[in-house]
C-alpha cells in the first residue's frame, strides 16, 4: 500500500512524479519502472525518469490515503505488518489527546493502530499545480 506521493497525468498516462520548483517554474520528473522512449536510466535495473514542465500535464496531484479510525478522520503516513500509522485531521488538539493521539509537532498528532479497525480507505487527491 502506497500511503502517499504524487502523480502526474502527461501524455495520456499516469505516473508516479516529483515535483521540482525552479526559477522557471515547477518542474515534474516522471518516474517509469521499466524502459520507456525519452526516458533516463537511473541505474541498470531502473527506475527510469523524464523531466517535463507542470504545465506540460494535464494535472500533478499530491496523493494521500485517508479514512476514519474509531469516528475520527485520519491520514495514513505509514504502515507495518498489521499496524498503520496514523494523523488526526480533526483539528481539535483535545480530541486528539483524547484518543490516544501523540504529538510529533505542533497541530500534528499521530498514533499507530490496528489496519483492521482503519475504515473507509479513500486516495484523496490534490491538485499541487496551481
């Protein structure tokens, strides 16, 4: 399970991406795990990346897994064998506190939970291309 990242949609495909903001403007490196025409080997078994404007894709998202544990909103961060890593999106420190939530900075505060009492799994999508 991929908790978070970012994509880019570009030439009528999707792919795995990193933005880069330059002087010029953000720039995205497509990422490809098998040879493709246009693309650099960034070692002999891959991956393999393309460098192209934000503007030269239909859209370059922020991807993040999120979903509800115990009533309370939560992004995934990380995972392990039976267990995730969650984030409380419910604002209220309190709240947080409440349920078991640590803080790890401020307004930030994460737990690890069971994965089977994690419901609702969505990918929330968002745009970071202007």
């Amino acid at each position: 399970m991929r908790t978070a990242g970012h994509r880019a949609r570009w030439d009528g495909e999707e792919w795995r991406a990193t933005p880069e903001q330059r002087g010029d403007g953000l720039w995205v490196w497509l990422v490809a795990e098998r040879p493709r025409e246009g693309f650099l080997a960034l070692s002999d078994d891959g991956p393999w990346v393309h460098e192209v404007p934000a503007a030269a894709c239909d859209a370059v998202l922020l991807v993040r897994l999120a979903g509800s544990w115990r009533g309370s909103d939560v992004l995934v961060v990380d995972e392990r064998s039976d267990d995730l890593l969650v984030e409380f999106r419910g604002g209220s420190v309190l709240e947080a506190r409440a349920a078991g939530f640590e803080p790890v900075a401020r307004g930030v505060h994460r737990r690890w939970v069971p994965r089977d009492e994690v419901r609702g799994l969505f990918e929330e999508q968002t745009r970071v291309d202007g």
